[in-house]
C-alpha cells in the first residue's frame, strides 16, 4: 500500500503539470509577445521530441537501466525542469517584474529552452516506467492469492481514483484562476519535487526487476550482420541459420545476408549471424513503414489542438452565465470526448481487419474535424472584423468560446479512434515481442505529425505569398487566415485517406479477409508487384 502511494503520487504530479503545460501556447503569445507560428513551432517541436524519447528510453529501460534507475532520473529531470520554468517567469530573475516582452531577459530564454528538454526527459521517462513499475509493485505487495489480489486492488484503487479526480479539480479548475505565471508553473513544480522525494523514500521496500533485454536490439542485430556481409551474394534458403525452421519470404531478400550460416557456435556471433525468424520479424517492420508514413497527416492535424485552437480560444468570450470558463476545461473536454469515442469504438476493435477500417475512419473524422475548424474560424474573422479588432489582438471577440466545442470534439474522436485503431494495427501484424512497444510507436508516429506541422505552415505560407499576396500566417492570429490553413488540412487528409486506402489494399495481412479462402500470410507483407512499383 505504501509503494503504491508513492508512485502514484507521481501520477498525480504529472497530472498536474499537464494542466499548466497545456496553456503555455497562450503564455509564449500574451507573455512573450511570440508570433502564433513561432510559438506554435516550439510547442509542436517539444510535443514530437517527447514520444520519440519514450522509445529510446523503453529500449534503454529494457536493456540497461530498469523502471526503478529510469522513474528516479526521469522524476528528477522532471522536478529541475518545472523548477527552472517557474524560475525563468520574469518576477523571479527578469529585469523587471511584468509579464511583458520587455521584462523577457536573455536569462529567461537560456532557462526557458533549458527547462523544455528537461521536461520531456520526465515525460518519456514516465509514460515507460511510471505503469509497469506502478503494476510491480501492487502485484508484489498483493501476493499470490487470486481473490485477495482483486480485492486489494479495488481497495487501492478507490482513494487513488478520488485523488485524480481532485487533482483534476485543482488542474482544470483551480489553477487557470491564479494569475501569476510564476506560481501557475511554481505549484506543478513544488508537487513534483515533494512526489518525488515521497519516491525515494521507498527505495529500500520496492521490487525490483532486471532488465530482460529489448526487442529492438534484435532489428539492430540485423542491420549490423547484414552490413557485415554486404559483399557477399543474396543465400539460397539451405545456406541460411534457421534454428526456428521459419519460411525465408522473398520480398527484400537483401537482409537474408545476416542469416548466412558462419564456422564455429552460432550463438556466440548474435552480432554477426541472425537467424531466419529474427530477419523476418525485422521485414515485418520495414514493410509496415508505407503505412506508417500515412498516420503522419493525423499528427499534423492532431498538434492543431493545443496551439492555434486553444490561440484562437484565447481571446473569446468565455462566459457561461455568471462563470468565467477556463482554458484548461478543453483539455478535460477534449480527453474524456476520446475516451468515449474509443469506448464506443472498442467492440468493433476485435473484429478482422476492424484496425484498418478504424484508421481510415480516424481519417474522415480529421477531415471534418478541419473543415469545421475552417468555417469557425471564418466565422471568428467576420466578428473581428464587423467589431473593427483587426488592428487590437489583445481585445475579446464577441464570440462564444464554445463555439469551438465541434471542432473539439471531432478531433477527439481522431484521437480515440485512431489511437486504438494504430495500437490495434500494431498488435496485430508485428511479431509477438514488439507488442510492448506498440503503444510508444504510436505516440512515436503521432509525434512526427506534430513536427511536420511546423514544416507544414512554413511551406502553406511561402505557397499563399506567391504573387505578391499576403501571407496567411501573420504575426497575430486576428490578421492571420488560419481557416484557409484548417482547409488545406482538410484536402491534406483527403488526399491521404486515398494513398491509405491504396497502400491498405496492397497490405497482405496476417489473416485472411471474412470470406477468402487464400493462405494466411505470415506477417504483414505488400503485393510483390507493389513492392516493385
């Protein structure tokens, strides 16, 4: 009971930080006076880094570190981080004590760009770790027992439900009201020093497991084989190490060199021969990647969410009545709208061939989701407009916030749907000891949308400013024509649905389709004459 408290108050600090990172889109533009693309170019660079470091750090984890060393080191970066950001507000260290572009020092910016890596050590550190060690635990201080097992964990799980809620309260509610940005990063800060120090006070009592090794070690074992012998001639089946007796596929028969047989024990030269099985897992992998590269667009279209979205919330009128709304609601709104949009997925999910069908669905929700941004979007620039703000961006537009809420949900339904569509995807055609990972190699596409968004805007505004015509991103988002921008996305996602749907085709899946008689395919393969195109 008293290791799951610890680690879990680690969750709970991370929940709070998320809720102040959220807004930091509206704290670069109002605070640090950046532009809409700028600051959006940082925040889409940060959200991209942070799901390709949960891979690296599942493979370190894995092989070298284990979830203790890697939840102490992440929870440490995470703490400094949050500490430095509250430090670099003005108030603190600024030449002056405003929360004005002026009161911005070169200190600030040093600690500032110090504080997002940090942070997205503590990130990814977490989201491997924080889980599996966090389930270590409850099963090791559960033992054996079957029932008591299920009972304790309904005993725990009860006040640890009622604490997120709380926290959630505090997060969503609670600290958008507290002005000072200092103190709106320093509580996120505070939490995660004491939540961290909570956890290394158990350092004597947690179970601890060894590293097992990393999957991902196999496909590298591949790679430097292959290179090995590169010289030598593409092997006859006979001439290969097929301790498994695995079927030798034909398509990209080039890393069949690292199963060539060598003199001597084969088993002490893993990184000089592989054997047939581990060649074809490896295949499995690069014959996934066209596919892959078609959820790209669903991250672009994703990272629109906590950037120009919540800039276009930013000045609206946030009024329910006699309540004030706050900005962080959306984040609450937009993650328990997916999580139903998931659930009500989910009975299809188990069905053949439902990932592929739940991703191109994911595809015509993000369509909708930008052409509805766009007619929204237009709407807000004729109220500015028609109210003559064009020249005042720091006014509030007559204009509802939850006129934003469509959108909103739309793109949580992208979220929800092809979240588990991709991990479902994943799950089903890559070999059994990936299976881990899918859920970081789904964050991990999904966040080279978020910065290929950056390249997105910047190729769309040099395209709009061909003939002499203005730009479409300008430095506020009153004068900006962000729903031209919402959609090109729009015919982006339709254009990708179509090479999805053609690359789905080509796909040779594991199972056959309901009703085909054909041979089930071991691992996910394209179409030979694809393949050659």
């Amino acid at each position: 009971m008293a290791s799951f408290v610890r680690i879990s108050a680690l969750l709970w600090a991370d929940l709070l930080a998320s809720f102040a990172m959220y807004v930091m889109m509206n704290y670069l533009t109002n605070v640090w006076n950046l532009s809409t693309t700028h600051a959006a170019g940082i925040i889409n660079i940060w959200n991209g880094i942070t799901p390709a470091l949960v891979i690296v750090f599942a493979f370190f984890v894995d092989t070298f570190m284990g979830d203790f060393f890697m939840l102490g080191f992440s929870s440490i970066s995470y703490s400094i981080g949050l500490g430095l950001l509250s430090m670099s507000t003005p108030p603190v260290l600024g030449p002056c004590h405003d929360y004005k572009e002026e009161c911005i020092g070169h200190t600030q910016k040093i600690l500032f760009y110090i504080t997002l890596p940090l942070i997205s050590v503590g990130m990814a550190g977490h989201v491997v770790s924080l889980p599996r060690f966090l389930d270590l635990q409850t099963k090791s201080e559960n033992g054996s027992g079957a029932e008591t097992e299920e009972g304790t964990k309904i005993f725990i799980q009860i006040p640890a439900l009622v604490m997120v809620m709380v926290v959630t309260i505090v997060g969503g509610v609670g600290l958008p009201y507290i002005k000072p940005w200092s103190l709106r990063f320093g509580i996120p800060a505070i939490f995660s020093v004491v939540t961290t120090f909570l956890f290394f006070t158990g350092f004597r009592e947690y179970e601890r497991r060894k590293p097992g090794g990393s999957p991902l070690t196999t496909t590298l074992r591949v790679f430097v084989a292959t290179a090995r012998k590169i010289t030598q001639p593409i092997p006859n089946p006979e001439e290969l190490y097929n301790k498994e007796d695995a079927p030798s596929t034909s398509s990209l028969r080039f890393l069949n060199k690292a199963a060539i047989k060598l003199p001597g024990e084969q088993e002490q030269k893993k990184w000089k021969v592989c054997s047939v099985r581990e060649v074809e897992d490896t295949k499995i992998g690069i014959r996934m990647i066209p596919m892959w590269l078609t959820f790209i667009v669903i991250g672009i279209v994703l990272s629109i969410g906590n950037t120009y979205f919540l800039e276009q919330a930013d000045h609206m009128n946030r009024k329910l009545g006699k309540i004030t709304v706050s900005i962080p609601i959306f984040l609450l709104f937009f993650n328990y709208t997916s999580h139903i949009f998931a659930h009500l997925y989910s009975p299809f999910a188990k069905k053949k061939f439902a990932p592929p069908i739940g991703i191109a669905t994911g595809m015509v929700f993000s369509i909708l989701c930008c052409i509805t941004a766009s007619k929204v979007e237009t709407r807000r620039l004729h109220r500015i407009r028609d109210h003559g703000l064009l020249d005042n961006p720091d006014e509030s537009i007559p204009m509802s916030i939850f006129a934003l809420l469509p959108q909103f949900m739309l793109l949580a339904a992208v979220d929800g749907i092809t979240n588990m569509s991709i991990s479902g995807f994943f799950m089903h055609q890559t070999p059994e000891p990936m299976h881990k990972y899918l859920p970081y190699f789904t964050k991990g596409v999904l966040g080279l949308g978020s910065m290929a968004s950056v390249l997105s805007v910047y190729v769309v505004g040099k395209l709009s400013e061909r003939n002499h015509k203005p730009n479409w991103f300008q430095y506020t988002l009153n004068k900006s024509r962000l729903d031209r921008y919402y959609m090109v996305l729009g015919v982006l996602s339709a254009l990708n649905l179509v090479i999805y749907a053609i690359v789905a085709y080509c796909y040779r899946y594991k199972e056959p389709l309901v009703g085909d008689d054909n041979v089930e395919v071991e691992g996910g393969e394209m179409d030979q004459g694809f393949e050659e195109k």
